[in-house]
C-alpha cells in the first residue's frame, strides 16, 4: 500500500490558518470516512489531533479542524501559533482491514 | 489515565528477530474494547504502521511486512508483544505502540507510548 501524500512542509505567521493536504493515490484510500490526523514533536510521543475526518479528541484546541473532499483531507490550524510547530501525519483506515500513513509535512511558525 | 510503555532489546544483529513488548496500565487490554497496534518511524522519515492485534489474538499487519510479522498478546500481564524477524539496516526505527485499529469499527491510534529506538547492527 502507498502512503498518502502530504506536502513536505507548511509554513505561516503567528495567527495566520495554514491547510494540510492528504491525498490518496487512489480513491478507495480515503474512500471511508475514517482519516486521522497526528502532531508530532520530535523525540515525544504523537498526539491524535483529528479522527474520523472532522472529530477532535477532548482536549484539542477547536483552532484544529478537519475536512474531506473526494481522496483528499485536509487539515486546518486556525490562529497559528509557536507551539503548533511540528510534524503532522493524516492516516487512514483502507478496505483491507489495514491502515497507512501519510509521507508528513513539517509546519514551521515564521 | 492510559499509559503505555515499550520494552525490549536495543540492538539487534542483521538477519536475527527483533522483539518488543506494550506494557499497559490504566486500562485493560482483555476489556475487548480496542485493539492494540504497532508503528515505527526509521531515522529521518514518516510513520509507518506495521500492524494490530485484537484481545482475541486475531491480526492484521502491513503487507510490506506481514511475512515477517508476528504479535501476540498476554492478558494476564496487561501487555502485547511484537516480533519482527530477519532484521536489515531499514528496520532501524523508533518502535512505537498504541491503542488503535479496527475493532468492528476502525478506531483512531488515541494512546501512544513514548517509543524505543531499535537499532539493526552488527
């Protein structure tokens, strides 16, 4: 199975919204409603941001949003801010019980 | 609060099995109500999910690696465990475990551990 395809890095002013892409290489990928998305700082543990395309977990900053449109999901953070620096992955769940992940993009606060 | 833990050996040879266990506290892997999984993150690179299991013991795992594959669960110490046989340098990676995968319904990774770096060398 191939990863999804994210951007490699995002980047944007303090308060600024910022959008990540999620592209499947074919449409059965994110074909289910069942995409989720992970932040990552380096050296902690990921942290589920998003599930199931538009859910955040209790706890999530409502600034952190998700949407799907066709194979694509996207990832929004509204009001950017420093601590939002980090490595995002989306992920799917797939039609043969597997699940995979997307390559990662890199958000970087100017 | 969930917690999870990995264990295992740091260094493995070429070609001999690599092998980790999830300790679980504060909550219990025999409840039935998630399945537990298996990612990793090699040096410099993304996410890559290896595999799950249920309580009952039934897995799925990437087809990349489902040969090499296997894990299994001890429910009376509250743990899974997976091994990964006829290592190379590409299994070098940050193992990491989690609760998540489908359980009759395909379930975010919610809980993660903190990760053990496993390095393939001889």
């Amino acid at each position: 199975q191939s990863a999804l395809t994210q951007p490699a890095t995002v980047s944007g002013s303090p308060g600024q919204s910022i959008t990540i892409s999620c592209t499947g290489a074919s449409s059965d990928v994110i074909y289910f409603d069942y995409v989720s998305w992970y932040q990552h700082h380096p050296g902690k543990a990921p942290k589920l941001m998003i599930y199931d395309v538009t859910n955040r977990p209790s706890g999530v900053s409502n600034r952190f949003s998700g949407s799907k449109s066709g194979n694509t999901a996207s990832l929004t953070i509204s009001g950017l801010q420093a601590e939002d620096e980090a490595d995002y992955y989306c992920s799917s769940y797939t039609p043969s019980n597997t699940y995979v992940f997307g390559t990662g993009t890199t958000v970087t606060v100017l | 609060q969930l917690r999870l833990q990995e264990a295992g050996s740091g260094l493995v040879k070429p070609s001999q099995t690599l092998s980790l266990t999830c300790a679980v506290s504060g909550g219990s892997i025999s409840s039935g109500d998630y399945s537990w999984s298996w990612i990793r993150q090699p040096p410099g690179m993304g996410l890559e999910w290896i595999g799950y299991i249920y309580y009952s013991g039934s897995t799925y795992s990437n087809p990349s690696l489902k040969s090499r594959v296997s894990m299994s669960v001890d429910m009376s110490q509250n743990q899974f465990s997976l091994k990964l046989t006829s290592v190379t340098a590409a299994d070098t990676a940050v193992y990491y475990c989690a609760r998540g995968g489908y359980n009759g319904y395909p379930l975010p990774f919610d809980s993660w551990g903190q990760g053990t770096l496993v390095t393939v060398s001889s």
